[in-house]
C-alpha cells in the first residue's frame, strides 16, 4: 500500500535537500529535538547504501529505526530510503520505504513529493498509520523550512 503527498515550502530545492536528506543526520536533532535525540550512520558515509539509526526521545512509542539510503540523485533532488529494522518494522510492518523529490517552484521555493509504501504483516489490522505518517514528515518539513529561515547561512 502506497500513499503519495506534497509539502510546499518557501526554501528553494537545493537548500531543502540538502538539510532534510544531505545534513540531516546533523540538524535532526536540532529541527526537531522533541522526537529525534541523534542520529548515526552505522554504515557508509551518508551515500547510497549508508545505513544510519535515527534515536528517539520518549515522546515517540519506540526508541529507533534503522534506515537504508537505497538511492540519493544530488541532480534531481531524489532520494529512497527504506526502514530496516525499528519503528514498527517487525511489529506492525513488513516491510517500510520513502521516496522524496524535492522540485523547484517558479516563486523561489520547492515542492516536497513524498511517496511512502508500507507492506503491513500478516495478522495486523491497518490503522491510520499513513495518515499519522503523513502528518509527521509534513511537521518535519514544515520545521526544517522554518529552521532554515531562522538561519539563512545554513545549508546554503
């Protein structure tokens, strides 16, 4: 089951990719330290194939998720990740993927286009986890463009 949405920001395309995908290990925790605590790269170096831990705090019902960077088109402003082990990988989820494109606006700004797929377990019943999905990267995105505003040298 996929869903696909989009998130406009006033930030132009380059600069949104580079703090929400490229830096985020960096400025996670500091966009939005209420869920994010760290974040690690256990493997690689923030290229395709890197796996990084994202640490929670506890206001979020699990402590970490594991996430494989598939792919990361510096051209294009693309990137796929797939969760592979925290979050509700193994619990509710099979399997848990993202692909993002970042696409400038005429008026400066960008579009964010998220499509997420999720492949619920056997036995577990859907919720609306796609729309507490959606409402959480939306936060993220919206909290990286107002960061980003606040701090104009950064990323730029």
């Amino acid at each position: 089951m996929s869903s696909t949405f989009e998130v406009e920001t006033s930030i132009p395309a380059s600069r949104m990719f580079k703090a929400a995908v490229l830096e985020w290990h960096n400025l996670g925790a500091k966009i939005v330290p209420e869920h994010i605590k760290s974040i690690d790269f256990i493997h690689g170096d923030g290229s395709a194939g890197s796996i990084r831990q994202i640490n929670f705090t506890p206001a979020l019902p699990f402590a970490f998720a594991k996430e494989r960077l598939d792919s990361i088109d510096h051209n294009n402003f693309e990137v796929k990740n797939t969760t592979i082990e925290g979050g509700d990988v193994g619990t509710k989820l099979e399997c848990y993927s993202t692909h993002s494109k970042f696409t400038p606006t005429s008026s400066g700004g960008s579009i964010v286009k998220i499509t997420v797929t999720v492949k619920i377990l056997p036995g577990v019943k859907p919720g609306d986890e796609q729309a507490k999905e959606k409402e959480a990267i939306t936060k993220a995105i919206k909290a990286t463009e107002a960061y980003l505003l606040a701090h104009p040298t950064v990323c730029t």
